[in-house]
C-alpha cells in the first residue's frame, strides 16, 4: 500500500482493519511504503516541511498518529509493516539482486524492489521473488491524501505515484513537470496498476502541499475510489478540489491539469489500457470525459469532527 507522507492518516485505521478482518481470511502482509525522495518520516518528523519545527505534523485530528504510530502502536501486528524507502533511493538493482534494498529502472522510469519485516520480497512490477520465480499474490493499493501542488496544481491518484519513481535515476528534471503524466501513465501501465485508488479527500490540503498548519486545509469530508486513476483525478480535482477555493488552477479542463491528465491518458491508452482480470483490473480504456464515467453515492457515516 504506498501511502503519502501528508496531513491525514484518519482512514488507514480502518482501511487496514477491513483488510485484516476479511472475511475470508488474511494471511499476508499490509506494506505502509514511502519514498519521500530523502524528505520522507514514517514519524512525520520531517523539519524541513515545518520550518525547523520537529514536532509530528501526521493528522488533521491527533497530529501524533503519524505511520510509525500506526504499525507499532495502534495495530502492533506482525502482519502490518512499513517501509521508508529514502535511504535507498540512490541504490540501482540488477535484475539478478533479490537480496538488497533498492530500485530497479525500466526504461525512463524506476520502481522499489525490497524485502519487507514479514520477510516477503516485493520486486513491484515483477511480484513476489519467491526464491525460484515470481508470485502476483502482490495488490497496490493507492492512497493519496488530496492537495494543492504548485507545477502541477494537484496530486491525487497519478501524481501520488511521485512517491514510488526514484527521483535519482536521471529523469527527475523532466517530470518537474513537462513528462509529469507521462511518466505518471507508464508507472500505472507498465510496473504496477493499483487494484484501487482511493482519494483521501476527509481533510483536503487546498493552500498548502505539505498540509500543514490545519487552517490551510478544509474538511471536505469524502473519499473518492475508482479503478481508473485518470477518471479519479478529473472527478477529484473538478467535484472535491476545485469548489473549496475556486481557484481556477485546480480545474481540470484547463492548464497544467488539463495537460498532465491527457498525457497519462494517451500513455496508458496507447499501452492497451488497464484491464487484467487476473490482476483484478477492470477497467480497460481510461478515460477524463464524464459522459464515459459512472459515479456513485454513499454515505458512509463514519465522521468525527476535528477537536
């Protein structure tokens, strides 16, 4: 599960609990992985977002439930684990290398290869190493906190994945932000197409990337899921994003969005789309036009108002 090192962790309690109560059974491993590209904390500690300030900055609600918090305090379960994945960010892998930390690049991108405390090897776009070959018993759940991101004006399902590309392998200039969607739309395509994108917007950070102070956020109360992250984004950005401020760089259907978002769609579209049955993928064409999307309503009643 890549997990964004943002303002609001109120809702992986209970995404995590859904999947560790299943019904049927679980027996695996819920990653928290991040790669801050050298500014990440799994203690959202990070001075350098606070103006030297080192408290913990984790929650809109209870600022100290930072990551780290939530695997070894409010689970403290050996089934759930995270991953900081900065300290290797500059650490290049062979194909051959099973044992190290580190990414492997494909072609102008890079994904995570690394093995987690529960002792499963994750190499992303291959699977599980299972010391002979590969196993896709290996679900990515994207979890994106939505918010305001100068240069590209939002992230939300696609620019999330920021957080899995390592930045040291030579393409950061360019993603900041010309080839942003594309390179957005091969991570999607071709290392790892998430089996959900599930759009944080409980608390939507619409003045500040870093969501922090809480008076520059807005308690929008909404989660947006969607297999399709292009669809997601637009939804997000036009129907979540957008209305808080009204700022017309947060609109979908014009500037930076308008064109990273089509970039993403032509990559991942002229690649044959998303669909994979067999990955649990069934969305196929991805798509930024509403008349090709079928949203969906519900209240979940599950809201706590910010002490």
């Amino acid at each position: 599960m890549e997990v964004p090192g943002g303002h609001e962790l109120r809702r992986r309690p209970h995404l995590i609990k859904r999947i560790l109560d299943h019904p049927d059974g679980f027996t695996g491993e819920v990653v928290l992985f991040e790669n801050g590209q050298g500014h990440g904390s799994l203690n959202c500690d990070t001075s350098s977002s606070y103006s030297g300030d080192t408290s913990v900055h984790a929650n809109a609600v209870d600022e100290s439930h930072s990551f780290a918090y939530l695997i070894q305090t409010l689970f403290n379960d050996a089934r759930v684990s995270g991953k900081l994945l900065d300290p290797v960010r500059e650490v290049f892998l062979s194909k051959t290398d099973h044992a190290n930390d580190g990414f492997r690049t494909y072609g102008n991108v890079s994904y995570p290869c690394f093995t987690t405390d529960g002792g499963s090897r994750v190499e992303l776009r291959e699977g599980l190493w299972t010391g002979s070959g590969y196993s896709q018993k290996l679900k990515l759940i994207n979890v994106p906190v939505l918010k305001t991101h100068g240069g590209c004006e939002v992230t939300a399902s696609l620019k999330h994945f920021y957080g899995v590309v390592s930045m040291s392998d030579g393409y950061s200039g360019s993603r900041h932000y010309s080839n942003l969607g594309k390179t957005c739309g091969k991570m999607v395509v071709s290392v790892r197409t998430p089996v959900l994108n599930i759009i944080d917007a409980i608390w939507v950070s619409h003045l500040a990337l870093k969501g922090y102070p809480a008076s520059q956020t807005f308690q929008a109360r909404q989660l947006l899921a969607s297999q399709d992250p292009v669809a997601a984004d637009y939804w997000a950005a036009k129907y979540i994003l957008y209305p808080i401020d009204h700022n017309p760089l947060h609109h979908p259907n014009a500037g930076a969005i308008k064109t990273w978002l089509t970039q993403a769609l032509n990559t991942i579209n002229n690649q044959g789309g998303l669909y994979d049955p067999a990955a649990g993928i069934r969305v196929g064409d991805v798509t930024k036009s509403e008349i090709d999307m079928r949203a969906y309503k519900a209240n979940a009643g599950l809201f706590v108002p910010r002490a």
